[in-house]
C-alpha cells in the first residue's frame, strides 16, 4: 500500500515503495488526488510497464543543458572556431527562455510557445523577433538537448521529444545576390584600400576557391601543397577533410603573404574580417552583401565557365549532397544548349 502523508503546507505527499524498484512520490493539493496518483502508479508497476519520471521533474532544463555543453558537445559536435560564438549564443538563448523548467514540463504546448514568441514577441517582452532560419536553429538545438537528456543521462522524458511533434518554421532561400562588374570593382577598390592588409588577400581567395570563411581562417601554410596546387581544409563545416583545389590566382596571392610565426595563412581574427569587409561594402555603395555571398559568386563562376560538372562543383564547394547545388545547374542548361544550336 502506499503510503500518504500531509506535509505542513498543508499539501498531501503519496509514497509509492516496491522492492527492486526506487521510491516514487509527488505532492498533491489534496488526499484524493494523492490516493489516485499511487493507484495509477501501482497498477503500472503491477502490470511491469510503470516508468518513472520523478528524474524529469527534478531536473531542470538550465542543468541539463549545462551538461550537454560539458559532456555532449566536445566529443560529438567537434565544433569550429568560427561557429562557437553562434552555437554558445544559442545555448544562452534556450536557457535564458526555458531554463526553469523542468524536463517534464516541455511540451509540445511550451515549445510551440517558444517557436511563436521567437518569431513574433509580444510587445511586452522588449525583445526583437528573429528569422525563421534561426529559430529553425534553436529548435534543432533543442531537439539535440532533450535528446541527449534521453540516450544519454537515462531520463525519461514522459512526453518524448516534443520537436518532432510541431510544425517548423520554413527553411529560408538560398542567396543568390551576386555584383555587377561595376560593383565588383567597387568592392575590389575599398579592399584593397581598407586599413586591414589580410582584407583584399582574404577577399580573392575567397572568390578563388570558394572556400568558406571558417575554412580560410583556419588555413594553415603546412596545409598547403605548391606542387600539387591544392590546400587541404581540416576545419570543415561538416567535419570532413576536403582537398581544395588552387587556381593560377590564388597560387600567386598565397605567394604573396608574409608567413607569421603562428603558420596560420591569414592571422586575423573572424569579427575583425567581418568588420573590415562590411566597411568596404558600405564605401562601395553595396546593400545587403555578405561574406558568405563570396561564395555563392565563386561557385556561380566556376560553373558559367561551363567545363566543370556538378559533381566536380560538389567536390570544389565540399557538399555532401548535391541538393544544395541544383541552383547552379541552370549554367549546365545554357551550355547544352549551346551545343544544340
């Protein structure tokens, strides 16, 4: 039988105790529904399918998030130097909003909640709404945790993970802004003008190898072979070693560093590149240009060149699959069509 208890708040305690299994109990306004609980509870223990999820209601979201950044994250998610800014400022963002609550108490009600109030906030909140891609972000963050708090602490989650269970929001379009040649020019002049000496080096061989800002960053001179005209990429953003390919260009600019002591290629840190490259946008006259859209540009001349294939694309840009790649395509059209006359 179990055991009921009123505590001196007043609330009645239920007190559940089987041999072979841990004590279950929880605290209710009244006797009735205490008695209920333990019924219900000793039934499923008698039947063998009784899981408790006393762990999930003592534990927070705040302390198990804490963990997966401590055990989960180093080993599993091999995170980057150039991603750990964005990655940590999400971690801050989940805990700040969901931080005390318990485990048990994240619902499908409470994130769905989370995904609206992200999007659209209400006034009260003084806070401003965020993208559909960065929500999209959090919630696969999210996701991750509870995840971990299920396969790899033991916890019971008596909901399950709720991510899979609510509608997300859509993933953003790929950019497509590419430059004029005029513009080209313009943002070529201010780099190479810009106080920042790395800016203009940092900016062709971006556009030359089609590499992305993290990958260059973490460029090493011992990384880079001459002879064979490549340079082997160890920080990728999907963890894989790549072989980037070197043209006459970026050959001739690598030439041209001076080598610091620290052997990394370019030995600037990411935000001050940001900075200096937004700056130069702004001299230029450019609206709504991004570093990353160095890449879409180098993609897009390598593919008008028309002798290289998709797969060789994919093995240039170091995609997995060649989903991402289909917007580069209609280059191959033109071209076979050309052919056709």
């Amino acid at each position: 039988m179990a055991t009921l208890r009123q505590r001196e708040s007043g609330y009645w305690q239920a007190i559940v105790r089987r041999r072979g299994r841990p004590q279950e109990s929880r605290t209710f306004a009244t006797k009735s529904e205490a008695r209920e609980w333990a019924r219900q509870v000793e039934a499923l223990m008698d039947k063998g399918v009784f899981q408790s999820s006393s762990e999930a209601e003592r534990t927070t979201f705040s302390e198990i998030i804490d963990r997966f950044i401590k055990e989960f994250a180093p080993a599993h998610y091999r995170l980057r130097e150039d991603s750990k800014e964005a990655w940590r400022f999400q971690c801050a963002r989940l805990r700040e909003i969901l931080g005390p609550y318990s485990l048990a108490a994240i619902d499908q009600k409470l994130v769905a909640r989370f995904r609206d109030e992200r999007l659209n906030p209400p006034p009260s909140s003084n806070r401003k709404g965020v993208g559909e891609s960065t929500v999209r972000k959090e919630l696969y963050l999210l996701s991750k945790v509870l995840g971990f708090a299920e396969t790899e602490c033991g916890i019971l989650l008596p909901r399950g993970n709720p991510i899979a269970r609510i509608r997300k929001p859509s993933e953003s379009k790929p950019r497509d802004r590419r430059l004029t040649p005029e513009e080209w020019d313009r943002l070529a002049l201010q780099c190479q003008r810009s106080r920042n000496q790395l800016l203009y080096p940092a900016l062709t061989l971006a556009v030359e190898t089609a590499m992305r800002q993290g990958e260059l960053l973490a460029l090493r001179w011992e990384n880079i072979d001459f002879s064979r005209r490549i340079a082997m990429l160890l920080q990728t953003k999907n963890g894989e070693v790549r072989a980037a390919p070197l043209s006459s260009r970026a050959i001739d600019t690598l030439k041209s560093l001076p080598r610091q002591i620290s052997g990394v290629v370019l030995p600037v840190e990411r935000m001050t590149l940001h900075h200096a490259f937004n700056a130069a946008c702004i001299r230029a006259e450019l609206e709504n240009y991004t570093w990353h859209d160095l890449r879409h540009e180098a993609l897009s001349r390598l593919a008008e060149r028309g002798d290289f294939s998709v797969l060789e694309l994919a093995a240039v840009s170091g995609h997995k699959t060649l989903q991402m790649l289909k917007r580069y395509t209609h280059f191959q059209a033109e071209r076979l069509a050309a052919k056709l006359g």
